[in-house]
C-alpha cells in the first residue's frame, strides 16, 4: 500500500507514518512536493490515495482532487470516522464539505457514505437521517426534504438500511428509541453506525463535539466522490487522528 503525502516533512506526519509502518511493514508513505503532485501520482497509480490537510485548507484540497484527481459525478462529500475504546465505530456525513446540500447532493451524500461503510464497518451500515425532529414530531422544510431523500432511497436502492428523520439520542440509544418510535418500528433506530447530517454546521459541531467532548478519535475528512481514495486532514489533527485517517484508507483501497 502506498499513500503519498505533499506534507511527509510535517512532525505529526512523520510520527504517524512511523508508528503506523511499525506494525504494518507493507505500508510506503510517498512524498509529494504540491496537492497537484499527489492527485497526479494517485492518478497514475504509483501512490494507491492520498492525504492532505495539515497545512493546506479543506478547499485548497478538495479543488485540487476535482481538476488533478477526477470526480465521479457532480457531487463530491467526506465522512469522518469516529472510533473509541470499548464502543463500536461511527461514521458521520458530511461534516467537512457540502454547506447545504440540496436534495439530489444530499441523496449522493448518503449513498457514497454507504459505499464507504460498506468497507469500513464491520457490521452492515445502517444510517440515521438527523434531525431535531423525530418521525414527525415538528414541521420543517428541512425535514421535507430528508424524506424525501429518504423515499427515493427506498425506492432506488432497497437493500439500503435506512431511516429518519430522527434525533441523534433516538438513533443511537436503544432506550430513547423504544420510547420514541412506537408508532414508528425502525430498522435504525437505536442502532444506527451511519449518521447523517442535515448540513455542514450540524455535522461540523457533532463530530467535533464527539472529539473533542466524547474522547473519540476523527479519521478525516475522508473525502467521497472523487476517483480514488483521499482524505483531508482537520489542521488539529493528532498523531492518532493520522494513523486512524491511514488504517481507513487501507480499508478502502482493498
């Protein structure tokens, strides 16, 4: 596995690498001297992804991948990773991207989340549209237009364990979701390992919320809809957010 970095001189780059290759000797970090350089190796297969963020902005990162790199389609999102001892991951979308996805953005945003699930998580994804309203309980546009993301999902892709809108207590505590969908029987609900976020604030503030708050560790943004693997890196990133961001990577090359 090779990943190129265009920041490998960068002290918490250096370290992560080190500690990652220690335990994983097939793993190569490649130098790149420009974001250009990175997504045209990562093109031209000599690096397998790559990763950035440290110093460069989220924007500066994302324009290079869609010029250098390719995108997919019209839509281009990131999830993060979110792991803790003892408690089983998270993936949450799209809080490091789209500002305020439209409905056919947000239907992309779940659907290349599924895809990263499908590789990351041990178990099958089941995702959560969140919300401050549970099953109708409150009247909004924004709601509207979850479900009506959500229908079209059912409706293109009904494999997909989908469900909402929800809050986040009833997606993801079994307790909460027993007194709160009893009109509703839910496949997600209390159970959910996918969240996904109505905007950018939202999603921002809860990923961050759980890093900073929760004691979880951020792999991401792990960039979504582009042609090959590549994440962003938060410029507070951590050694361990590095590694993590790495070991997901790996997962999502295979």
């Amino acid at each position: 596995m090779k990943i190129v970095f265009p920041e490998l001189e960068n002290p918490i780059i250096q370290e992560a690498v080190l500690k990652y290759q220690k335990s994983h000797p097939e793993f190569s970090a490649l130098k790149a001297s420009s974001l250009e350089e990175a997504c045209l190796m990562t093109k031209s297969n000599a690096a397998d992804a790559l990763i950035a963020g440290i110093d460069y902005t989220t924007r500066e990162i994302v324009l290079a991948c869609k010029d250098y790199l390719g995108a997919l389609g019209d839509t281009f999102s990131s999830c993060f990773v979110m792991e803790k001892t003892s408690s089983p991951p998270l993936i949450i979308a799209d809080a490091g991207v789209t500002k305020n996805p439209t409905r056919a953005q947000l239907k992309d945003i779940v659907l290349q989340t599924q895809k990263t699930a499908k590789k990351v998580l041990d178990d099958e994804p089941r995702i959560a549209m969140l919300s401050f309203s549970t099953f109708g309980s409150a009247k909004d546009e924004s709601i509207d237009k979850i479900n009506d993301v959500i229908r079209s999902i059912h409706e293109s892709h009904p494999e997909i364990i989908i469900d909402g809108e929800m809050q986040l207590d009833c997606a993801i505590n079994p307790a909460v979701a027993k007194k709160k969908s009893t009109a509703h029987p839910s496949p997600v609900a209390g159970h959910a390992n996918v969240l996904i976020t109505p905007d950018l604030n939202s999603g921002n503030i809860l990923y961050k919320s759980l890093q900073q708050f929760g004691g979880y560790t951020a792999a991401g943004p792990i960039l979504q809809g582009f042609k090959k693997p590549a994440s962003d890196l938060s410029r507070g990133s951590t050694v361990e957010d590095v590694i993590l961001v790495i070991a997901t990577l790996a997962k999502l090359i295979k």
